[in-house]
C-alpha cells in the first residue's frame, strides 16, 4: 500500500496494490518513502473504469484461466496484506482454506480506507477500490505493464473474477464490511459495531467457476507453499495458516495449523530449499542490505552444492520473478567478479580465467530478494525485473559482501575457486570432444563433393541445406551464412527408397551422398549424437517438381532415419511464389492469399504493382533468396513432425503414395479425382 516513511518505500511503490494510489487528488501527492506517513483517504484514488473487460477478457489480466492464473487470486490477495506488513504496519497475516472453496486473507495492518470518495458520494474507498480497475498512480511512470500478468492489477480483478468476495474492515475503532458478487457490490458498505482494539482488512473470495471451470479449486498445498514463501521473504511478518482438515488428502504434507516466522529470512528459506545438502564451500554465503528509506533493499543466500545442480530464484517486492532479470544477473557478475579477485589475490589468475558464470553457477543454489519503489517488469507474464538499477545495487551489495566472505575464509574460498574451475575444465573438455567427434567426422567421411560444408565445428546451430539441381545450388551457396549454412545440391530427382530394393539403394550415389554428409548414419547404425547439423532444410522450388523431390527426400528421412525426423531436426524451406514491386519496394509474397494480402495492404494506390513469379530457387537473386528463404532472423521454416497418435496413419500414408504397390496409388488418385476436376476448373 502506498504510504511513506515506510522501510521499502512503499511497497506499494512495488505495485499499485489493492487501490492502485493513483496522484492524491487534492493534495501533492506524497512521494512514497518520504518521511512521515501520508494517511491517504479516498480522494488519492483516481476511478478509472468498471470490471466488465477483467471478466471479458481475464487472460489479460491474471495470464489465463489455468491453475496458475487461479491462484494469481490469492497471490493478489496476500500481495496487498504484504503491503502493510513491508510498510510495517502489520505484523501478522492470516491464510485461511475453508470448505466450499473458500480462502480468507486477514492483516492486522491499518484497514482499507472507508471514508466517502469525494467524487462518487454514494461509495467508501473501500468500494471504489473494489469495484474499479485502476491505471493507478504508480502505473503512470510506465514501470508497469497493465496489459497483461500480474503485478498489481490489484484486488478489484480478484473481485471481478470472484463468484462472492466479503471484505471486513477494523479502522477508526470500528468493524465494517461489505460484500460484492462478480465484482458488483451486493451490500452496502456496513457498519457492524465498534471494534476498540482492532486494525486489518479481511478479504474472503471464493474463485467463480463460470471463470475458472466447474469444481476449479485453489490447492490447499500450492497456496501453503506460497504464503510460507512470503515470510521467508520478509521476516517482519508472521504468517499463520489454517486449512480446513477435509480439504487435506489424507497424509498430505501440508498441515492443517502452521505459523511461519522467519527472521532469518533467506537463509531460513535456503536451508529449507537444499537442507542437509553437501556443501562445496562453508558456511552459506548470506546477507542482507537494508537501504534508509528502504529504496533498493536486498538480501540474498548463496551455497554451492557439492553433488546437485543449482537453481536461483528470485523476488522483487515478495513477489516471485520465474523470468529473473536484472537482480540475477548482477548476483552472478557479483559472484564471477569476486571468484576471479580472490584468485588474483592468491596467484591463481591464469587458472581462473577461463572461468564463466555458468561454471561458477552450475552447482550453485541462490535465492535473491529486492525491494524497488518502481520496478520494471518484462516477459510474457511479467515475471522478469528489467530496473537497470537493480544489477548495479545487486552487484555492488553482493561484490562487497563476497569479497569480504573469501576473505575471511581463505581454505573455503579456494575449494569454491578450485571447483569452479573443475567445471569450467568439464566444460572445455566436452565442447573439445564434441567438436573432435565433428572433424573425425568429417575425415572419416571423406565428405561428398558436392557439399559445401559450413565453418561452425559443432553440430548445435549448424544447418545443412538440401538443394534440387546445381543452379539453385549455385545460389545458396552464395546466399548462405558460411559459419553455420551448409549447402548440398542434389542432381534431379532422388531414389524413391520407398520402392526401392537394398541394393538399389546403396548403389545410389545421391543417397550416399547424403547420407555421408549427414553422418548419423541410417537405420539401426543412426546415432544422434553424429547428426552434423542441428537442423537438416529441404530447399526445393515451389513447384510440383519441387514438391515431389521433397516427398521423395522426406520418404528417405521416413524409412532411413526416422529418429530424424522425432528428434526435430526435419525442415521444409518456404521460398516465396511472387514478388510484388513497386516503384522502389519490394515485397514476398508465400502464396496466393498472401499475395492478394499483400496487394491489398502493402502498396499505395499510385503506381502498377509488377507480379513477378519465382519459377525456381535458382533464378532468385541471391539476396532475395537470403532475406526470404535462408536468413534465421527472416525466413519461416514448416518443421516435418508426425505426433506419435499419427505415426500409423503416416507409415500408411508412405506406403500408399510411395511404396511400391502403384495400385494403391492408383485407388488414392481416383478416390480425389473430382478434386482435381474441381482444381482444372479454376
Ligand atoms: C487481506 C488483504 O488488502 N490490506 C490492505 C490497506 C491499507 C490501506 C490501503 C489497503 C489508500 C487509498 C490506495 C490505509 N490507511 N489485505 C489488504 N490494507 N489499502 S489493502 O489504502 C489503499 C490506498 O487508495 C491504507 C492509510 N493508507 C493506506
């Protein structure tokens, strides 16, 4: 909630929380973190509109209508008491599961204002901050994304997306509450009775299944889980859990009474995390700044595993960021930075330089949690930080503090020094064997002629192109990316292997060839980890010739390496069919309705549109068939993939049109003859 004098700055600075404090109306609107608290009251809420679009469209606002956009219900809920607990001004939560699918969040923090809005005299705070959407005056400094995801949509979508929602106040000595139903206010606000020694708000939800499906539920386990993260998170408050004993399987590892206190913070929660784990290095590496006026705290817990991989996770606010983002990246130049000082320190330069954050990470178990007024969120759902600041505080805090951990610890920190660079020799070692296995490839295959072979040793981002006849060879080849685009041009059509007896098939120089070039071998002999390129491309002209040479080659990859094919290294190039110019621009057109598409939208009415045709790849420009069909950051490639339901219909398929029965050919041609009456007709 937005208030100041608050140790983060107000949290609600994080996120516009339950009542996003949009500017005070009235009054300058009181900077959060500045001393002293500004009380705001109804009139610091600017109204924006009403809930109809939350329930519309709630994909835009909790990511979806899944399980996990669910419980973003709940995270929203515990958001906005976290508010208070941060801003200190309540010390305890409560999370309650109740039967019928009920959960009820309760704070003892000051109370959702519920003084008259001066603007709507008939409605509390408490109801405008219930029944309306905000842009909130945090949003307008454009930290956050209000499109979509979490991060203070604030409780008005939970209320919106609520089949029933009852919230309870004790402010001014007083109980009120006030119940809604879809987001609409079924009662006014009421005044139950005085409460002399009472503060809080109590929200109880239950999710509304025409949202969320029948019998959609939140999960007593999933929701413990995150109410304990939040005091690990901050451990300020005390969180105290109650779930209704029969929505708990029996057995079930989630209690039915807990209290979660956690002044160790972090560490608590690490130690929970990978508890009784080997450890590379004693003691964990902990640590906590706490910024006056709270902008840019942080704290962090760090162990390297002795027998496991790592994992980091990250929070901004309390709030869990999936995507991580700026706080992580300085953790890890933090780390990086500090190993290879302490190295230098001990004359061990030469062997620490080719250590990277990856080595240093690898094993390495971390938990970083910042508070930010105005953090920046990214990604799909919001769930990366992008503060520019963040990396910098980060890595000076951590950098600091780490220094002065491999300092005091000179044995430890060259056990973590040593390791780190074990990995860092692992890795080296396995990048030199893989690009070993590549060049004996290579020598021993005594690769085809005609293959014009890329420079990239491993097979990861190579890619070998499949072209029909020289000409279009010819131009590939020119157009490819040498580092990472192989071209081999086959001459004509290839050997239908679907029809063709074993001699036949080795005795075929084109099939050798690529096969050779491959080098994953066929059948029983494919190895995976032999396949040359990561990405094997059929690059044939767009016309019927073209699309029986890349049936016979993909009825080659079918029979001869299906795992090819499974694995997803099987691509079919989309050359463009027309180029539309006019004047000075140029645009590809895939196909017919793209071409109408394009004639419709990509041209001004002044000036002829010139359609030119392409008949083959090779009387393409080079640079046409680079920026169409060949560039990554341009192209659209069709990946061949048979779901395991289809791989029966498929090898039938194969056999009808490929195989060797022409007869059965034959049945499927004139079962579809009208069609293609109908298509002569056009
Ligand atoms: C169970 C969930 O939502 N707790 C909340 C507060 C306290 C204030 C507040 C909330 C003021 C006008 C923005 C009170 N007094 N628990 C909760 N506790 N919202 S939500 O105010 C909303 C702001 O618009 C509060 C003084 N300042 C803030």
């Amino acid at each position: 909630m937005a208030s100041n004098g608050d140790l983060f700055g107000g949290s609600a600075a994080r996120k516009p929380s339950a009542a996003a404090p949009a500017r005070a109306a009235e009054r300058k609107p009181a900077r959060a973190g500045t001393p002293g608290e500004a009380d705001y009251t109804a009139a610091s809420i600017e109204v924006l509109e009403g809930l109809e679009p939350v329930r519309r469209r709630p994909g835009m606002y909790i990511g979806g209508t899944d399980e996990t956009a669910l419980h973003h219900l709940f995270a929203e809920v515990i958001d906005n008491a976290m508010d208070e607990a941060v801003a200190r001004h309540a010390t305890f939560i409560e999370v309650e599961m109740q039967a019928g699918g009920w959960c009820a969040v309760t704070d003892n923090g000051r109370g959702i204002p519920v003084d008259p809005h001066p603007k709507f005299p008939k409605k509390s705070a408490l109801e405008v901050i219930m029944t309306t959407l905000h842009a909130g005056g945090k949003f307008d400094s454009g930290a956050y994304q209000t499109s979509g995801g979490l991060h203070g949509v604030g409780v008005s979508v939970v209320n919106a997306l609520s089949e029933r929602l009852e919230v309870e106040v004790w402010r001014n000595r007083t109980q009120y509450r006030q119940a809604f139903e879809r987001g609409h206010a079924v009662t006014k606000l009421e005044t139950v009775g005085p409460a002399p020694n009472k503060r809080g708000t109590r929200v109880r939800f239950r999710p509304d299944e025409q949202i969320f499906g029948k019998g959609a539920a939140l999960k007593p386990a999933r929701v413990f889980r995150m109410a304990r993260s939040k005091a690990y998170l901050f451990g300020g408050v005390e969180i105290r859990w109650k779930c209704d004993p029969a929505l708990l399987e029996p057995g079930a590892s989630v209690p039915a009474e807990a209290v979660f206190h956690f002044p160790g913070g972090l560490k608590d929660y690490l130690d929970q995390d990978i508890g009784g784990k080997e450890l590379v290095a004693e003691p964990m590496f902990v640590g906590k700044v706490e910024k006056p006026g709270g902008h840019g705290s942080l704290e962090w817990a760090v162990a390297w595993l002795a027998e496991d991989d790592g994992f980091v996770h990250s929070y901004c606010n309390t709030i869990p960021t999936p995507d991580g983002g700026t706080h992580e990246s300085g953790l890890r130049v933090a780390l990086l930075r500090g190993l290879k000082d302490h190295a230098e320190r001990v004359g061990q330069t030469r062997r620490a330089a080719q250590i990277t954050t990856d080595d240093v990470m690898a094993s390495c178990a971390a938990l970083i949690s910042v508070f930010f007024r105005e953090p920046e969120f990214q990604g799909q759902n919001k769930s990366r930080l992008m503060s520019t600041e963040a990396s910098r505080l980060v890595e000076n805090a951590v950098r600091d503090s780490f220094d002065h951990w491999l300092a005091e610890r000179p044995s430890q920190a060259n056990r973590l020094l040593d390791w780190s660079v074990e990995r860092a020799e692992e890795r080296l070692r396995r990048r030199a064997e893989k690009d070993v296995a590549r060049k004996t490839a290579v020598r021993k295959l005594r690769l085809p002629g005609k293959l014009a072979d890329c420079s990239n040793n491993a097979a990861q981002g190579s890619e070998l192109f499949i072209v029909e006849g020289d000409s279009a060879g010819g131009s590939a080849k020119q157009a490819r990316d040498r580092q990472t685009q192989a071209v081999l041009p086959l001459r004509g059509k290839i050997l239908n292997v679907a029809n063709a007896g074993r001699d036949k098939l080795a005795a075929n120089q084109t099939i050798a060839d690529l096969t050779q070039a491959l080098g994953c071998g066929t059948g029983s002999h494919y190895k995976e980890d032999d396949l040359r390129y990561e990405r094997v491309i059929i690059m044939t002209d767009a016309d019927v010739d073209g699309a029986h040479i890349a049936s016979l080659l993909i009825t080659f990859f079918w029979r001869q390496m299906p795992k090819l094919i499974d694995n997803g290294h099987l691509f079919l190039a989309v050359p463009p069919l027309y180029r539309l110019t006019q004047g000075a621009k140029s645009v590809y057109a895939r196909d017919d309705a793209d071409k109408e598409r394009l004639l419709a939208s990509a041209f001004s009415g002044r000036g002829k549109v010139e359609i030119s045709r392409f008949k083959g790849l090779g009387e393409m420009p080079m640079k046409d068939l680079k920026e169409t069909t060949m560039d990554p950051k341009r192209r659209a490639l069709l990946r061949v993939a048979v779901l395991p339901e289809d791989r029966e219909t498929t090898a039938d398929a194969v056999e009808r049109l490929m195989g060797s029965k022409p007869e059965a050919r034959f049945q499927f041609i004139q079962e579809r003859a009208a069609l293609a009456g109908d298509l002569l007709d056009v």
